[in-house]
C-alpha cells in the first residue's frame, strides 16, 4: 500500500489557529523587505537591481527547498518536517536581525527562504486531517494568513526600521515564528506518514534543486549583470542539462520525486504555466510601486519614507489577503476559466491606467490593490484546484510546484523590472526616469495579458 489506511486525527481549532498565526508570522518575516527596500538600497549603496537580489535571495532558496519540503513532508510526515524547517528559518531571521553587512544579511536571507517549504507542509496537515470540502476552505485560510502577514509586515517595517532600526524588522517575527513553532510542535497531533517500499529519490530531488538554483541564479546575473550573449547561452545550456538530466531520471526511478504522469495531467501543467504568467505580472508590479514611490525628481516620483510607503502599500496587502480567501471560493461558485480571465482583465485594465495616470499616490494605490486582487483570485484558484485534483499521497508534491512556480514567477518580475528601471536610469542623477517606469508598468500590463492567451489555448482544462 502506497498510503497509509489510517482513520484521520482531526485537528481541533486550537492547532487550525496556532498553524494560521504561524503562517501569519512567516508571511511578516518574508514581507518586510518591500517597503524598506529603498532605505535598504540607500544604506548600503546598491543599485535596484542589485537592491531586487536582497528580496530574490529569499526566493531563490525557496524555489530550491520547497519541492524538496513537500516530497519529504509526504514521506515523513508534514508536523515532523515542518518543525524542523521552522529551526533553519529561525536561524536565518536572527542572523538577518544582526547582520552587520550586505553578504550576512543576504546569508540570513538565503536560510529564511526555507518558509516557502511551509506551505506545502500545511496543505499536507489540513489534507490528512480534514474532508475536502473543509479541507479547500483551511487552505484558503493558511494562504490567506500568509499573505495577510504580507500586510503586518507591510505595515509595521517602515515604523520599526525608522524608530529603532531595520535590523529589529527581521528580530522581531522570528520571535514570533520561534514561539509559534513550539506551539505547533505541542498541539498539532502527528500526521502519518506515507508507508511506501521505496527509498527517497535523492538523485532527483539533488537535480530539481540544480535546475531550479541554476535558473534563479542565472536569472539574477543576467538582469543585474548584463552579461554578454555568450555567457547568457552558457546559464540557458546548464539549466536545460539540468533540467533534461532530471527527467532521465524521474523516468527510471522506482519512485521518483516527482511523478511525470502526474505533472503531465491537464489540471497540473495548465495551473503550473498559469501561476508563471500571473505571478511574472504581479512581482514587475510589486517591485516598481516602491521605487515609485521613493524616488523624487522632477515631474514624477514622491520622496516617500519607509513608513509611508508602507502605509501606501497596505491596501494592496489587505486586498491581497482577502483575495487569497476566497480564490478558492469563487473558482467553485463562478468557475476556474471565469475567475482567471476576470483576474487577466482586471491586471490588464489596470496597467493601462497607470501608464497615464502616476502622478498621485491614491492612482498607484488604487493600482497595487486591484494588482493583488487580479493576482490573489487567479493563483489561489489554481492552488486550491491542484491540491484537492491530485491523490492525498501527492499533495504536498504538487502544491509544493505549484508554490515554487509563484515564487519563481514573482523573482522574474522583479528581476525583469529591476533591469528595466538600471537601463533607464539617469546618466548624472542615476536615478530611473519616468519614462522607465512607464516601460514596467507596460511590459506588466502586455504579460497579464498573455494569461488571457493561456487561458484561451488551455480552455478545455480551466473549465473546471
């Protein structure tokens, strides 16, 4: 038996809530970088795509662990790995905190892109514990407290980075995350492992995490470095020998890490492509409204500190979160294809707006929420259908793609609008012109766009 035929200990809503408020801390750790990311820049000198890499380095590790997390979370159980995650995300945080310099600070971030692996390990916990039906609702829930920590975090690092300083902005929830932890550790009941036969695909799992740290980091060197033709062909030659390396083996494996007749399924493939586009969309936009906001010159830009670009963004947050909730909701009233094209419509509409209209903070305001809420519907709606369309054995190994194609969706973009801001920059001032952002917000706008595409070619498996 591949699963283990276990009546399912269900879990009382004490243990829902310290999973939620862990979630809620992890989403606050991971979210205070945007809005100082121009006090960050300032004081320690770098350029905004350089300035892109301190929020990527957090992704990159993500994109690495979280198929590994989910994998092994299946195996082991999602609590006992879970917890031990949690341990490395600790460490990263009060490394962050005392970080004298930019490569500690990076460091910290590299262990604290592990939380990533989190969510996949939370949808196994509510799976195995809950009938499908609750079960759909709790992962909106958890996605929801992630996101919503985005808005705690949002909120609070501007005040905290100005009144004691931006080292207290990572201290501060990886206290929470290290109180919160022991909670979990003492209340969540243990989930039962999958039994299975077979060993672990380390050869697998060894050349997943190859390709997707090759691309990532490709991907930084080739928007922040500008490196020749040469070199660009190089990275793209290592990432599809990674890449094809670990098919070869997922095909011969007696139990791979990742079962390619699932990734093959229609509900799997289209949700992974879809969350690509969408997420691409939303990092350009999530990168350029704070350096919009920062910067200040002659005609464009407002001169925002820490704190009120936080205060900006917060709408954005909150709307975000409320579009997590319910993505799940509305694919089943409304329909998945329905709930996508409305998210596209909705981004695309929106960056045509904002290429005339950015000469006041309430029109990029307006433009950030209405951003996380074409975003938020779309990926929670694919998430929510992946996770209850694949075997409970599965679960945490699909979600798992389905969270790294966010966080690797989300990197593009702000890499890509990083170097779109560094080529348009002003040559005596070094500051982005206008005509820069303009660029983002277009190209953002032409990207949305393309999940209409997506949605029209793949229309058979979004009707669901």
């Amino acid at each position: 038996m591949s699963e283990a035929v276990v009546s399912p200990v269900r879990i009382e809503r004490l243990s829902i809530g310290a999973l939620g408020i862990l979630a809620l801390a992890l989403g606050t750790l991971q979210s205070v970088v945007e809005p100082a990311l121009p006090l960050l820049q300032r004081e320690m000198g770098v350029s905004p795509a350089e300035g892109a890499l301190i929020g990527n380095t957090l992704l990159v590790t993500g994109a690495v662990v979280a198929p590994v997390a989910g994998k092994l979370g299946d195996r082991y159980g999602g609590k006992r790995v879970l917890v031990r995650l949690m341990a490395v995300v600790s460490v990263g945080g009060l490394l962050a905190a005392l970080a004298p310099n930019l490569p500690v600070l990076l460091l910290g971030q590299v262990l604290q892109g592990v939380m990533v692996g989190a969510l996949p390990l939370s949808f196994i916990l509510v799976r195995k514990h809950l009938p499908t039906g609750e079960s759909q609702l709790a992962l909106g829930v958890v996605m929801a407290l992630f996101t919503g920590g985005g808005m705690v975090g949002t909120l609070f690092a501007g005040p905290i980075a100005e009144g004691l300083s931006w080292h207290w902005m990572f201290a501060l929830p990886t206290i929470a995350i290290i109180a919160m932890t022991l909670v979990v550790a003492r209340l969540m009941p243990h989930d039962p492992p999958v039994q299975s036969d077979n060993r672990i695909d380390w050869p697998g799992m060894a050349l997943l995490s190859g390709t997707l740290l090759a691309f990532m980091l490709g991907l930084v060197k080739v928007t922040g470095a500008g490196l020749p033709p040469l070199a660009v062909g190089a990275i793209a030659v290592v990432v599809a020998a990674l890449a094809t390396g670990w098919v070869a083996v997922e095909r011969r494996a007696a139990s791979p890490m990742v079962d390619l007749r699932m990734l093959a399924k229609p509900a799997m493939w289209h949700s992974c492509v879809l969350t690509l586009v969408i997420t691409t969309s939303f990092g350009m936009v999530a990168f350029l409204l704070p350096q919009l906001f920062a910067v200040s010159a002659d005609g464009y830009g407002f001169a925002a500190g820490t704190t009120d670009i936080g205060l900006f963004l917060l709408p954005g947050a909150i709307a975000g979160a409320v579009s997590d909730s319910v993505g799940g909701i509305a694919a089943r009233r409304f329909g998945l294809r329905a709930v996508l094209i409305a998210g596209a419509v909705v981004t695309v509409a929106t960056m045509i707006a904002v290429v005339s209209l950015h000469t006041a903070e309430w029109q990029l305001v307006l433009a950030k929420v209405l951003a996380a809420i074409g975003a938020g519907i779309g990926t929670t709606a694919l998430l929510t259908r992946t996770a209850t369309a694949v075997e409970t054995r599965d679960t945490g190994i699909a979600t798992s793609l389905l969270v790294v194609t966010r966080v690797i969706g989300v990197a593009v973009g702000s890499q890509v609008a990083g170097a779109i801001l560094d080529a348009g920059a002003d040559s005596m001032t070094g500051r982005p012109t206008e005509s820069a952002f303009v660029t983002g917000f277009a190209v953002a706008g032409l990207v949305a766009a393309l999940s209409l595409l997506v949605v029209r070619i793949t229309k058979k498996g979004t009707q669901a």
